[in-house]
C-alpha cells in the first residue's frame, strides 16, 4: 500500500510540474485528476500549461461547437423546407387532378349546373387550387424540376454533411467537457492549496499568541 501510494505521489508531482499555475498545489491534486490532467498534457502535446490557455481552449472548441451547431440548424431547416414544399406540390398535384378530371367529364358539368352543393365543392376544390399555387410561389417553387434537385441535393447533405456536423458537435462537446474537468481540477487544487495556506497561517497565528502568553505570564503587580 505504501508503495502504490508512493506511486501515485511521484505521478501527482509529475503532472503538476507541468502547470505552473498550480505552484505547490499538485499536493492537493488526487490522483484521478492528475490523470485527466496526464492525458490532456500528451493529447495537447505541450509542455507547459496555464489556466488562461485551457481558458482559451474552452472558447475555441465553444466557437467551433456553436459554428457547427448553426450550420446544422441550417441543414435542419432546409431539409423542413424542401420537405414541405414537395407535400405541397404533391397536395396541389392531387387537387388539379380531381378539377380536370370534373372538367373534362361533361356530367358532372351538369350537376355543377343544377346542384348547389356539387357547384360548391367544385369552387372549394379551385380556391384550395388558387391557394395551393400561392402557398408554393411564397415557399420559392420554382417547378418540378427545381425541386427535384433541391431533394437530390438534401439527400447528399444527409448521407454526407449531416454525419460529419454530427461527429464534430460530439467531438467538439467532448472537449470542452474535458477541459472543463481539467479546469475545475486545476482550480480544485489550487483552492485546496489556498485554504491549507491560511490554515497554517491561523495555526501560527495561535501558537505566537499561546507563547505570548506563557512568556508573559499572569499579571501579579494588582
């Protein structure tokens, strides 16, 4: 047990010796964090470490993650885009179908002419038509054709770019919750270090008081 502890000792001080910020903290570190710290310092692959550069870390794999994060958004609102223009296109397709085929059959002309009901739903069908074409002019439609290529584009964003946004959000989220850990540990320790330095400070403090107090002692001259 002495020795693995031994062990771990010489390990803490290793690891620390590469953050100044720590001064004598590295006593403070436990061994998990001088581990987390161990394996920052070889991925970084840079031999001394302050909290400002971790800080600076921390920002740039957050401007990154929320860069990524927006063109996602992006993709993710294009896809909704495409994807409800085609079910427009698709109801609209539907109507005109059910208005050319009432007008090329000449009976139901007929009972357009001599029934209310049929000659209204007949009109219902012609402004969901007239509706239909303006929903699409605004949604940016601009054919069949267009469209179609609009679909085989997001079809390529998401077998290709979708996958690579999400591996580099995950890749991203994973180092910034890294270095927060090894920021909190840094910080941890120096804590530590602090509250052990004014513990001594009050220690001394009482003991010059105790001794003060022997030295002089009672006050017989009353």
């Amino acid at each position: 047990m002495q020795a693995e502890e031994a062990i771990k000792q010489a390990k803490i001080r290793e690891i620390s010796s590469y953050y100044p910020d720590l001064k004598t903290a590295g006593k403070y570190l436990t061994y998990s964090n001088a581990l987390k710290l161990e394996q920052y310092h070889e991925t970084a692959q840079q031999n001394q470490f302050r909290l400002s550069n971790i800080k600076q870390s921390l920002d740039a794999n957050q401007k990154k993650l929320d860069e990524f994060k927006k063109h996602q958004k992006i993709v993710r609102v294009e896809k909704e885009h495409v994807s409800t223009m085609s079910k427009e296109v698709e109801k609209l397709s539907s109507v005109e179908k059910k208005l050319d085929e009432l007008d090329r059959n000449p009976r139901e002309k007929a009972k357009r002419l001599v029934s209310k009901k049929v000659r209204q739903d007949y009109e219902e069908l012609q402004s969901e038509a007239k509706y239909g074409h303006e929903n699409l002019k605004e949604l940016g439609y601009k054919g069949q054709q267009d469209l179609q290529q609009q679909q085989s584009r997001m079809n390529t964003m998401e077998k290709t770019v979708v996958p690579w946004l999400e591996k580099e959000i995950k890749t991203h989220e994973s180092n910034i919750n890294a270095l927060d850990t090894i920021s909190n540990a840094i910080k941890q320790a120096t804590r530590s270090e602090e509250q052990a330095q004014q513990r001594h400070h009050l220690r001394r403090i009482r003991s010059t008081n105790i001794n003060r107090s022997k030295n002089h002692g009672p006050d017989l001259s009353r």
